[in-house]
C-alpha cells in the first residue's frame, strides 16, 4: 500500500461500527427484542464490510486474495446491509406482521445478491485504484445492480421514513410518553435520519460530485449520529417497559 494514511478514517469506521454492534448486540442479549436482532445483524455486516475493505488494500486490491476482500466488502456494506436496518426499524416500530413477511423477503435478495456479486465482473485497472473511495464503478454492470438497488432503496426509506412517520405521530400526541420527554424520542428520530441520510450521501456524494476522498469520513460521522439515535430509541424502550411494569406492580398491589 503506497499511502499509509489513506487507510485511517476505514479504521476509524471499524471502530466505530464494532463499538455500535457490540452494544446493539450486548442490548439484544439482554432484553432480546427484535430490533436489536436486526439492527445488531446490520451493524455486524458494516463491521465486517469494513474490515474486509482494509484487508483488501493491505493484500493489494488485484490480487486473488484482495478482490475475493473486495467481493465481501460490496456485498455486505454496498448491497445487504442498509436492508438489514430497515428491518430493525419496523420492528422498533411495532410492525410485527409487516416485519416478518419482509425478513422472508429480504433474506432471500440477500442470497441472490450474495450469487450475483460472486459472479460479477471486476474492472481490475479501477480496482487498483480504490484506495480511499467507495469502488463505485469496479463491478461490471449487472443483475447484481437490481438487487442492490432494490435492498439500498427498502434500508433507507425503512430506516428514514419510520424515523419520520414517528416524529409525526409524536408531534400530535402528549408531551411525555411513559415517564420520557418528548423531546428526547425526538432527538432519537432525528439522529436516526440524520445519521442514515449522511450514510447514504457519502455513496451519492462519490457517484454524483466525485468527492471520493471524503467518502469514509462521512460515513465514520453518519454511524456516530445514527449509533447516538440508536441508544436514545433503546433508552425509550427501557422507559416504556419499566412503566409497564410499574402499572403492573400497582394494579396487583390494589387487587
């Protein structure tokens, strides 16, 4: 690797991600709601997705080795991942129904895509110069496009929208749900959204204005918004459940 410093702000996204999905999946353990399962699966892939991206610029991009990093690298933070978020979002929801006809569904793209990017074509000369950009561009166009597409498009209007479609609904309700300010569950919807439309830009940013080489300094700073949405939503849900739990404690205490 001809540039040691191109490599930091990847690891500062390993970092970042591995501490996110290390406490999602900490939560998960212990309090085992669906979300977490999710949103933990999601945050695993983008560790991994990173890390692949790493190993792939030490080992040389264009070597045997390097490209089967980069294979891993695309399919998991370019294509699954996003999709695996949206999930944790309508099960964060309450959607239940909804959310298990969509892991059928999105489990299976996730399959396909997973087919398609290992049969994909790779541009080896744009391949040599991935290093500090996303590597738009070095797969050959292909069926693995659709599924891509397809799973981007579901993760980010999932994840945005539910983050929206709950602020709405907050905003017409009381100031204070179970014990919790409003304004605190509004500041998990936003950092949510924020955190996700900034993850979602540094990919539109590199493919539209060519800003390639703040690429992973966005991302790194869109995981940070979305990780702090993350523990606000998750403190909410401690919120609601002990309040549950109170009420039941008084309803027994006057029986």
């Amino acid at each position: 690797m001809d540039q040691p410093l191109i490599i930091i702000p990847p690891i500062v996204d390993v970092i970042v991600t591995g501490l996110f999905a290390g406490v999602i999946l900490r939560q998960y353990i212990q309090r085992r709601r669906q979300y977490q399962l999710y949103w933990s699966l999601a945050l695993i892939m983008a560790f991994l997705a990173t890390l692949a991206y790493i190993c792939m610029l030490v080992v040389q991009p264009t070597s045997g080795t390097g490209m089967f990093f980069f294979r891993i690298y695309y399919l998991f933070g370019a294509s699954i991942m996003p999709a695996w978020l949206g999930l944790g979002s309508f099960a964060l929801a309450g959607w239940k129904r909804l959310t298990r006809v969509l892991v059928g569904i999105v489990s299976f793209l996730s399959f396909v895509a997973l087919a398609f990017i290992f049969d994909a074509t790779i541009n080896q000369p744009m391949l040599a110069r991935i290093a500090g950009t996303p590597g738009t561009g070095i797969l050959q166009p292909g069926p693995w496009l659709v599924t891509t597409i397809i799973l981007n498009s579901f993760g980010a209007v999932a994840v945005a929208g539910v983050a929206l479609y709950s602020g709405w609904k907050l905003m017409r309700r009381q100031a204070s749900i179970a014990g919790l300010h409003a304004s605190t569950i509004l500041w998990a919807n936003a950092c949510v959204f924020i955190g996700v439309m900034l993850i979602a830009l540094a990919g539109s940013l590199a493919r539209i204005f060519g800003i390639e080489s703040t690429f992973w300094l966005v991302m790194a700073f869109g995981w940070v918004i979305l990780f702090i949405g993350a523990l606000l939503a998750s403190h909410r849900s401690r919120v609601v459940v002990a309040s549950v739990q109170s009420e039941e404690v008084a309803h027994t205490v006057r029986l």
